[in-house]
C-alpha cells in the first residue's frame, strides 16, 4: 500500500514537471523536429463535422419524407398541439379573448385583471399555511404592477404555465418510461447529458427552422432545456422506493399499471416535486434566451433595454424575472414539503373547496368593478415607481469616481492570474494535453473514462476548435477559481450560522435567477470589453453552487461526530479544519463541479461582450443562422463540461466511498 | 392544410368581393406579419409603414423577432415582411436566404447606412489632426489602455459584422490594436461609459443610430471606399495590401417573404414603394430617444404630415 | 390440522447472475457450493422442498442472508425460482399467466412486511381498502369491509389517520389488516413484528394468535428469532444459507437438532419450558403411579410433582395411560 502511494506520488510529480517543460519547450521541441503539427493542429486534418451537420438538417427541414408526411409536417403539428394551450393561457393573463386577428380584432373579453392574479397567488399561498411566504407572495405579484412590468409579466407567467406542465409530463414519463426497460435508460442517459451541457444557443435556429418563428419555438426551447432534470428526478425517485412497498402493491393485486400510478408515482410525489421546481427555475433562467427567437415579455424588455443602454429598465424587468422566481420556487417549495394531515372529520364539498369557491366569486366580483373602476382593471400609472434614473446615476457615479480603482485593480488581476493561465493552456502541445486528460480519466475512472476522455478530446481536436477550446478552459477555469475562493468561505460561514445562511440564500438565489443580461452591460462600462468583464459575469453566475453545496457539506455532518470531536478537545477551529472540512470535502467537489457547469454555460453568453471562445463559435453560428457551426462548437463545450463533470464526479465518489459516507 | 387553408381565404374573398362591397380591395384579411427589432429607427421605419398598410385597409401584426433568427420564419412564411436589412450587416444573411426565392429583396428604403470609427468631440482638444486618419497614428497614444499601450485601442463591432478593421490597420500601418465588442450593446455600454468620464475613446459607430444624436462626435474620414481598394492590393496609399481605405457605405434593405408578393400584391407594391432618408430618419429618432417622445407619437405626426407621400405609395 | 398440502414447492432453486438457468442445467441441476461462488453467481436457495399444510403455521426461521424472504418471495411468485416447481392448491404457479396470477393474488394471498411497506399519501382506511380498490370494488362496498377489518385489528377512531401519525405497532395492525382485505386463505408474514419493541411484539403475537384462532389461515411466518418460531408454530423450516437443514415440529428440533446449526439456536433456550412431557416420557406403561400427568402438559408445569412423587403416569387426551416419567429422567433432562 505505502509503495503504490509513493510510486503514485513519484509519477504525479514527473508527469507535472514533463507538463511545465513541454509548456516552456514544446515550440522550439517542435521545431528542432520539424513536426508543427505538435503545437498546432493542421487546418486540413480537420474533419468538416458542421458543413455535414448543416447538410443533415437542410434535408431534414427540406425533404425528409415519410410516405405520408414530411419531417417539416410533423413538427408544425407539433407546434400547433402546444400553440393552443399556450393561446387560452395566454388569453386569460395577457390578452383577453380576441375575435379576429391583427389590429381588426375585438377583444370580447378582458383579461384578468392585476386585483386578480394577486389573488389567486394569495389563494396558492394560502394552502401552505405560512405566513411568511403568502406575504413574499403577494409583494412579489404587487411589485410586477407597481413597477410597470404588468404586460410583459404575464406574458413570460403564461409561457411558464405551459412550459413547465409539458416539461414535466415528458419528464415523468420518460422517466417512466427508463426505469422500465434498462436499454432506454442507457440511451436516454447520454441524450440527457447533452441537452443540459449544449449551450441553448446552438440548437435555437434548427428550433426556429424546425418549429416557426414564435412563442411556440420559444416554448420548446425552454422545454429542452429545463426538462432533463424531471427525468432525472423521475428515475431516482422510482429506483429508490423501498421494494417492500412495490412488493405490498403487487400482493395487494395491483396490475402493473395500477402499481405505477396507485403506488409508485403517489409514493415519490415529494421527490418530484422537487424534479418540479426545478423545472420552473430553469424555465425562468430561459426567459432571455426564448425571447430572442419570439417568445416576447420580459425576456424582451430586458433585451430592448440592454440595446437602449436603459439600465434602470434593464434592471427592473430583470428583478421581474426574480420575483417571479422566487415566488414560485418558494410556492413549489413549500407545496413539496406540505405535511400530510389527518382528514379527521368527513368534508362536505364547501368546505373541502371553500378557497377555490372564494376565489371564483371574487375574480368575477373584480371583473364587474373593473368594468366601473379602472383600478380594479389596470394599476393606475400614477402609483407606478420607475427607479430607472436612480441606477444610472448609481453606475454613473461609481464610474466616474472609482473607474480607476477598478481598472488597476483589473490590470494586476489580469497579469498575475488570467493571462499565466491562458499561455500555459495555450502553450501545452496538443497531443500530451490529450494524453494528460486520458491519463486522468483513467486515474479515477479506470478504462471506461479513459477512453471517453480520449474519444472526446479527439473530437474536439478534429473540429478544428482546439485554440477555442483551450480558451474556453482558460475563462473557465480562472472564473472557478476565483469562485471558489470567495463561495468557499461563504459556504463555510452559511453553514456555521443560519442567519448567514438566511442572507446569502437570498442573495445567492438572486444572482441565479437575474438574466446575466441585466449586468452584462454595466460590467462592461466599468472594466471594458474583454476576458476580464467576462470573468466578472461568469463569477457572478456561477459562485451559487460553490457556496450552496459547502454550506450543505459543513452543515450536515453526523452529530455524533461533532460531538466526538468536542470531547476529545477540539476548538471550534480545529473543528472546522480538521473534520468539518475533510468531511465535506466530497460535497464541495460536486460544488465545483456545479460551478464549472454554470460557468461554461455562461460563457456562451459572455461571447456577447467579445470573448474568443467555443462560446463566439456558438455566438457566430446563431447569428449568421449556420446550423453546423453552432451545433458542432455546442458538442466542443457540451463534451468540455461532461469530461469535467464525469472526471469529478467520479474523485467525490472515490472519496465518499473511502469514508464510507453516501 | 396550408393550401385547404389557402383555398379557404380565396372562397372567403370571394364572398366579400361579392357581398359586401368590398371598400379596400384587399386582397386577404389574414394579418400580414412585420417584424420588430430593438433598435428605435427600425421600430419607427416598420411603425410608419404598418400605419400605411393599415390605411390601405391590411390587417397587421407587429412580432418581434431577432435580425438574423427572422429569417427562418420569413422563409417558411410564417414572418413576411423586415423593413430593416442593412446592407453593411445583413448582406450574407440576404444573400443566404434569398437564393432559393422564398425570400425576396423588396428594394431599399432609400436610407444609407454608415459605418466607420468614430470619436467623441472632447477628443479633439487632445487629437487636433482629427477627423483626418493620418492623425491617427500620431495620436495612437492619447486613445490608448494600459492593455494596449502604447498602441491605440480601437473597439470594432462583433466579429459577425465583419468590417475588415485588423486588415485595415494592417494596410494604413495604424498603432493601433483592434478590440472586438460582442454586441452593439457593450460596444455603446463602453462609449457610454467613456463618455460620463470624458476618457478616450474610440469605436465602431453606425448610423442610422441614436448615438451620434446622442453623443457629440465625428466619423473618422478614411480614404473613400471603392469596390478596387477591397479587391486589389495595387489600389490606394499601400500598394501590397487591400482594404487600405474607408468603409462601404451602403443601403438599408427590405426584405420580404415570397408569400406576401402572391397574397397581398398591393402590399407588396406598398413595400416596394416606401422611402424614407437618412437625415428625415435621424430626426425621427432622435425625436423618440432624446425628447422623449413615443415611438406612436412619433409615427403619428409623420402621418399627419406626410399624407401625400404614403398616399401614392398605396395607390 | 389436515394434512392435505395447501402448498408444495419441489427442488426449488434460486441463483442470482447472468444466466442462471443454463448453469444449473450445465452443472446437473446440482452444482457444488464452491462451483457456484466461483463461477460468479449467488446462490439464494439451494434446492428447496417442503409442503405447507391447510391451517397450520409455518414458520421459517434463519438468519438474515439465509434465504428465508426469497422462499416466501418465490411461493407468492414476486421472486420467479431458476428451477423448480411451486403448486397452490394443485395450481403450478410456474405457468400462471400475468393475469391469473393478478387474480390469485386478489383473491387467495395476503402478504405482510417486515417494515409495514404502507402506502404513505393513504389513510388507514385507504390502505386498508386498497387491495379491493384495484380490483375495482365500489367506494361504499369496499369501505365497508375495511371497516370490518379495522375492528378485527382494533383500530378503531383511527380510520382517517395517515400512517405517519401511528405507531409502529399500529402501523403493523394496518399491514396486517390490509393483508387480510381479501380475505386470503394463504398468509404471508414476512417477520412482521421484528421492526417492533420487544413488549409491542410479545402483544402484537398475541394477537396475531388470536385472529388465527378466530380466521384458521394458512399461514408462512418469517422469522429470525427462535423463540418467536416456537411461540407460534406448529411446523418450523430452519434455513441456512439458502439450504433447508431440518423441518419438523419445535419439539423435533429440541430433541434431534439436525446438525451443530440447529442445535446451536436451541441449546440457551429454557426447554422445560417450551417442551412437554411426551417428548422425555418413558413409554413403559408402569400402571403403579398414584399421581399422573397429561403428554402435553410442559416439563416445567410438572416439575414439583415428579420430583415429590419420585414418579408419575402419563396421560394421553383421553385419559389412558401411554407411558410413565421418573425423578431421574427429569432431573437428568433439566441438568443437561
């Protein structure tokens, strides 16, 4: 055991050293051997995956036939199926209910009015019994008409109620569907990797190509993205039932179908419904994205702002999106973990549904005043805040005041961190990066990651992105870095104090859900475009997980252990350090872990403020509407985060087994 | 279906052709879709011309949709008319698309647009040899970062936009490093920012835009654009290299779905006929994002003002 | 107790791998203990035989690992044996199609598990009604029987409750009742009270003892704890990893342990206690005695009179004399 230990360690160190020398010797190497194809891979060795990619789909779009009806029927038939849902929804929060179309329409019916929506989230909310949230809910339905987001509000709310319902029905039954037969799982499993790690940008124009232009594109964009998860959650829930309780359905006589859905499904009602709120939060992280290919609301104001440099308007219909977040994961939230209490005496069908009944009685009282009061119809303009001045002449003054602060402070970041980093990614000759990464899998992973580490990273290489994909790591990694260096220690202190963790919560959720968009342009009048304001944005997304997962870590060690400690005469430091620490060590990698997957699918969107990545490649292939290009520079940052992730994973879960901790 | 729907429309036409007298002679009451981007000139130049469509009795609708993603939908017909394709940006894009006929290029708008570096006027007092490029070189230091120093920084457009910026420092021997913004929004997120603190600044500005309403600068008089200068490297100052002159100047297309020229042949000739110019557009927008002004308001005005103008173009 | 087999499972095998069933056949249906650990399979039972009689209690007792859950497992037919037979009332359950065996099930088993296995978002009564809810019995109907059931396992009051808000012994009372729905003629209870304090489990077998008494089921008990087969068997199976090792009444066991396994689980146990006269009893018949006893009376009931009177006749049911019991036969017996 000690032997292998050292000759681990002996090898860990020459294959650094070999590392370094390659980094600072590997040209001039090249060179002495007349062989620059080491250092850079000839542009005609690469493979033309996008051109062919882009040939598949035109056929798929143009002449893809099956007998009855072409590939391009059977999308729009799609669309057309959640098009009509979304249009009653629609017309009930946005629109009212129209006759005719375009400017000759008459609208026969109001839609709800703001008096309204609040009440039904007051009525939602009331179910929970907490007194708390009814409040938060409340203020955060009040805030979207005080603040003058009403229209474009309810227009992302519609496209969330049926975005989620539809994400979550596919998710349930796909998930279903895999914890059946054994094969589906196998190849469900990667589909689902690809459609949470290829940045949503690279497939948005076969979307639009596929399914029209419009909220329906939108919509299943949004679905794509947001539904994996529901599967996910689906299968771990089913898999972990207690067999017994399968077992008393089957002796109960159940047939297999009586046994899934009087059962199985009841039985993990809390677990999917956390697969549910997940849901909603990624449905909501999506609102910019959909409403650049026609989705329309707040994602659209945020966007519109951003051009007009209107940052106030940019803000407010950002912090839209995160009141109605909030609203919803805490709704959801609470709804999942609601106790189940006795129904000790019989109901009679008013009581049982006195709320609802309320409810229906004052949305139609409403509606009648609304039609002698405007109040009641529309939030009068004169109450309405606009705080737009107030933050421009926030950012004005810290630019004007601190600009220089700020720039030498990013210059000394910039040369002492990011850029070492970018020439040793840079530097490193391609053929042992790839060996190095092989070498890695294959520490933690034995064979089977191995040869994923290998086969990937050749792909890569043959795309013909390899200077990309070094940059992307290069972004990537500083920004994790510095993120875990501050959500580390906020971790830390979130999980030793409840009421930090009650702050940073806040805090935390709020960066998550705010469009990046929001702050895009603010970063950029502060430090310039480039890597630098990049990192800035990438930091400020991703820093979530690191501190969430270390809180979770530190918080949630045996208790016995604690105190196993404290007798045999640890301080709260040593405490922390020397079994705190270790033991959520496991946690925290898949902290990281999460960290690096936010980050490179911010990155993506950081291509918006001039960074030389995958993420431009991405950028660049939707804006010229090359499908190829952008799906084959998705696939590159697609397999980046899945090596990343497969090569963590399995470290956490070595480490986990070693202190026989699950 | 699309056709069954088709046959449908042509029934019902005939209907009212028939019954009810028709007043407009439009040929289908189905809305015709413009789109809208998130740029004020565009939003009043599809404004003016949906108010003009309306006239003429056309049901409309107004979708947004982004500059480039719109021409899936046009394609497919389920888009049909952008008012706004600059030629400068939208060039591959029209040409792309327009190739199999389902998207047609319905003429320009009779706007030019311009696209060139650009300077604040406060830049002046410290590069007086402005607007003229040889001033450049001798001022490179003033426009500077501690990135680039001692080279001048230039903000160029995203890379998609194209523009031939590092070609061109290349051919004029410029001291100068070309930055590329990824969006117009951080290219003016900078100027803005620059701006509030009076600090140098040099970047990729096009008009029609508000900024030059906005913001008090010049464009950067570069030898002229001619089509030898980006195609021989003998042209021009440098004898071995291209692109050794000013940008293209050039107009502001529309564009159209073929669908809307076999639907609604009238609106079509409507499109076809709408013009506007350069400077009438920069007072419109600078009407909406310096005083203030609706985009509505805006375009109502113009209506009211401008009656025998839109009037022959529906004729 | 007759003696017609409800239940006759025959040269039952169950090994867990890639494909068990060509391996036994490759290995003559017999493979070797070693063979098997080394050709990578798991063997959960190793060619099992037996026969369960109409209205007795059958108790198989082993420890954990030991195959016990897989036999009961695979005479309900949730676990399907590599080889063997398995006859429920002269049915082979072998070649039950999905739907029949649905029916058998809705109709002749009732099953109850060791950690309750209750449906969490059901009421008691929900639980309880719930084989005869998906066999598509009307509200009133079924709501009604299970009504009948709360009472037989006394929970009355507590019909709407969620399974959460009782107790372990309650909840095990809502197992147990929700097993006998369907008024099962064959009961499994797969060591129903083991997850319970030891004073819950000595009331909660009582009870048990009790229904049996009033129902007469036939009924396959699991257990690992010996005093419990004792307490309520009339027949008790000990496995051992997988392998039937001995089959007869707890007497038999006491008596004549098959091997050092069994006699391992019995030697601490208080057998004046558990057994009775018959099983030491000298089957002379000296008619001499003043005193007698009767055959089934237990050793430590009878204990003063032998060792005052020096010795005593035994009596069968019917009052005749069929052997006799000594001081020293006793007194040889409880030093042992």
């Amino acid at each position: 055991m000690q032997k292998k230990k050292l000759s681990n360690k002996i090898i860990f160190i020459s294959l650094t050293v070999l590392t370094f020398f390659l980094y600072w010797y590997g040209k001039e190497i090249a060179n002495y051997l007349d062989s620059k194809w080491l250092v850079k891979y000839p542009k005609h060795y690469s493979f033309p995956f996008a051109i062919y990619t882009s040939t598949f789909v035109k056929w798929l779009i143009n002449d893809a036939n099956f007998w009855l009806f072409t590939f391009n029927d059977l999308t729009r038939f799609f669309a057309w199926i959640i098009e009509q849902p979304y249009n009653i929804v629609l017309a009930i929060f946005s629109k009212g209910i129209l006759k005719g179309q375009g400017q000759d329409a008459i609208q026969i019916m109001e839609p709800l009015s703001w008096i309204s929506v609040v009440g039904i989230f007051f009525t939602l909310a009331l179910y929970t019994r907490d007194k708390f949230l009814i409040i938060l809910v409340v203020l955060s339905i009040v805030y979207l008409a005080v603040f003058d987001q009403w229209q474009s509000s309810m227009i992302t709310l519609s496209s969330i109620i049926i975005a989620v319902p539809i994400g979550v029905v596919l998710g349930i039954l796909l998930g279903i569907l895999s914890y059946k037969s054994k094969i589906l799982e196998k190849i469900i499993t990667p589909i689902l990797d690809l459609m949470q790690t290829v940045p949503v940008f690279a497939y948005l124009v076969p979307i639009l190509v596929m399914f029209g232009f419009g909220p329906v594109s939108a919509l299943i964009a949004t679905i794509i993205y947001a539904m994996p998860p529901m599967v996910r959650t689906t299968l771990l829930a089913l898999n972990s039932i207690d067999p017994q309780l399968k077992e008393s359905g089957l002796m109960s006589g159940c047939t297999e179908r009586q046994l899934m859905w009087k059962v199985l499904i009841p039985v993990s009602k809390p677990t999917l419904l956390i697969g549910v709120n997940q849901v909603i939060m990624l449905s909501l992280n999506m609102v910019i994205i959909a409403s650049m290919i026609g989705a329309g609301g707040l994602g659209y104001d945020v966007l519109a702002s951003l051009r007009r440099l209107d940052i106030g308007g940019g803000i407010e219909s950002g912090i839209a999106i995160v009141v109605i977040a909030i609203a919803l994961d805490r709704l959801s939230q609470s709804f999942a973990n609601l106790p189940t209490l006795s129904k000790k005496t019989q109901k009679t069908f008013f009581t049982k549904y006195k709320k609802i009944i309320f409810l229906i009685f004052y949305i139609i009282g409403i509606y009648i005043l609304g039609n002698f009061f405007t109040f009641f119809k529309l939030f009068p303009e004169e109450l309405m805040i606009n705080t737009s001045l107030f933050w421009e002449e926030l950012v004005k003054y810290i630019n004007i005041n601190y600009f220089d602060n700020l720039e030498s402070f990013k210059i000394t970041l910039l040369t002492f961190f990011m850029l070492p980093i970018k020439k040793f990614f840079l530097g490193i000759p391609w053929p042992w990066f790839i060996f190095i990464i092989t070498i890695i899998g294959w520490y933690f992973g034995k064979t089977k990651l191995a040869l994923l580490c290998l086969m990937m990273s050749i792909f890569i290489v043959t795309t013909g992105l390899w200077e990309k994909a070094m940059i992307t790591l290069y972004l990537c990694g500083s920004s994790v870095i510095i993120a875990s260096i501050i959500g580390i220690p906020l971790g830390i202190w979130a999980g030793l104090s409840s009421r930090a963790n009650k702050i940073l919560t806040a805090f935390i959720d709020t960066l998550q859900t705010l469009p990046s968009f929001v702050y895009l342009i603010p970063v950029v009048m502060l430090f310039r475009v480039g890597d630098f304001t990049a990192m800035i944005a990438v930091i400020l997304y991703a820093l979530a997980p690191a501190v969430r997962y270390t809180a979770h870590g530190v918080k949630n060690i045996n208790n016995q252990i604690v105190e196993a400690a404290l007798i045999s005469g640890c301080s709260q430091r040593q405490l922390l350090f020397k079994i705190r620490l270790p033991l959520a060590l496991p946690e925290i990698l898949l902290g990281i872990n999460q960290t690096i997957m936010l980050a490179l699918s911010m990155l993506v969107i950081t291509a918006l403020v001039g960074t030389r990545d995958l993420g431009q490649e991405v950028y660049i292939g939707l804006t010229k509407a090359d499908i190829g290009r952008g799906l084959v520079a998705g696939l590159c940052v697609a397999f980046i985060s899945i090596i990343a992730d497969r090569i963590i994973k399995a470290g956490s879960n070595n480490l986990k087994n070693k202190y026989g901790i699950k | 279906m699309k056709i069954l729907k088709n046959k449908f429309n042509i029934l019902l036409s005939f209907i009212f052709i028939l019954f009810a007298q028709n007043i407009y002679a439009v040929e289908s009451k189905d809305p015709i879709k413009l789109t809208l981007h998130d740029w004020t000139g565009q939003l009043i130049t599809t404004n003016i011309m949906a108010e003009v469509l309306k006239e003429a009795g056309y049901n409309i609708e107004l979708v947004p949709a982004d500059y480039i993603a719109q021409f899936a939908g046009l394609q497919t017909g389920d888009l049909h008319v952008a008012m706004e394709m600059w030629e400068t940006t939208g060039r591959d894009a029209i040409d792309e698309y327009t190739a199999d006929g389902r998207v047609v290029n319905v003429g320009s708008t009779g706007m030019d647009a311009i696209e060139e570096w650009w300077y604040p006027s406060y830049m002046k007092e410290k590069c007086p040899g402005l607007p003229n490029w040889e001033a450049l070189n001798d001022c490179a230091e003033a426009f500077s970062t501690p990135e680039t120093s001692p080279k001048g920084r230039y903000l160029g457009g995203p890379v998609t936009w194209g523009g031939y910026d590092d070609e061109r420092v290349e051919a004029l021997e410029l001291d100068w490093e070309v930055i590329h913004a990824g969006t117009d929004g951080a290219l003016f997120g900078e100027l803005e920012s620059a701006y509030q603190r009076k600090a140098p600044i040099m970047l990729w500005v096009y008009a029609p835009h508000w900024a030059p309403s906005k913001y008090d600068g010049e464009f950067v008089e570069f030898p002229p654009y001619t089509t030898e200068c980006y195609t021989d490297p003998s042209w021009g100052i440098n004898k071995n290299a291209a692109y050794d002159c000013g940008k293209p100047r050039g107009p502001i297309w529309k564009v159209a779905s073929s669908m809307l020229k076999d639907k609604w042949p009238g609106a079509y000739d409507a499109v076809e006929a709408f013009t506007l110019d350069s400077n009438e557009m920069g007072n419109l927008v600078a009407a909406v994002d310096l005083d203030g002004n609706t985009v509505e308001a805006v375009v109502a005005e113009w209506m009211a003002n401008n009656k025998d103008r839109w009037g022959t173009w529906i004729k | 107790m007759s003696l017609s087999p409800k239940l006759i499972c025959k040269n039952v095998w169950k090994l867990y791998g890639d494909n068990p069933k060509e391996f036994l056949k490759s290995h003559n249906n017999n493979p070797d203990k070693e063979i098997i650990k080394k050709s990578g399979y798991i063997q959960a039972i190793r060619n099992a035989s037996l026969e369960v009689y109409e209205n007795e209690i059958l108790v198989i007792m082993g420890l954990s690992g030991s195959g016990k859950s897989t036999l009961v497992r695979c005479m309900s037919r949730l676990v399907d044996p590599t080889i063997g037979e398995i006859f429920f009332e002269n049915i082979d359950m072998g070649k039950l199609s999905k739907n029949e065996l649905i029916e058998i099930r809705r109709h002749k088993m009732g099953m109850v598990f060791q950690h309750f296995a209750l449906f969490p978002h059901r009421t008691v009564i929900e639980n309880i009604a719930f084989p005869l809810e998906v066999q598509g019995i009307k509200r009133k109907e079924r709501e009604k029987s299970a009504l009948e059931i709360i009472d037989l396992v006394g929970l009355q009051g507590r019909e709407n409750y969620f399974p959460k808000e009782l107790s372990g012994g309650q909840q095990q009372r809502v197992g147990i009742g929700r097993s006998l729905a369907v008024k099962p003629e064959l009961w499994f209870l797969d060591e129903p009270f083991s997850a319970l304090d030891p004073l819950i489990r000595k009331e909660m077998q009582n009870e048990f003892l009790k229904i049996q008494n009033s129902l007469k089921k036939t009924i396959i008990f699991i257990t690992h704890d010996f005093d419990e087969a004792i307490k309520l068997a009339d027949r008790i199976i000990i496995m051992n990893e997988g392998r039937i090792v001995q089959i007869g009444s707890p007497e038999d066991l006491i008596m004549k342990p098959a091997d050092d396994y069994v006699k391992e689980f019995t030697e601490d146990l208080p057998r004046e206690r558990l057994l009775s006269v018959k099983s030491i009893m000298d089957t002379k018949k000296e008619p001499n005695n003043s005193s007698t006893v009767y055959e089934d009376e237990k050793i430590f009931s009878i204990l003063e009179k032998v060792l005052s009177e020096g010795s005593v006749s035994v009596l069968d049911k019917s009052n005749n004399i069929i052997g006799s019991l000594n001081k020293e036969t006793v007194s040889k017996f409880i030093n042992n």
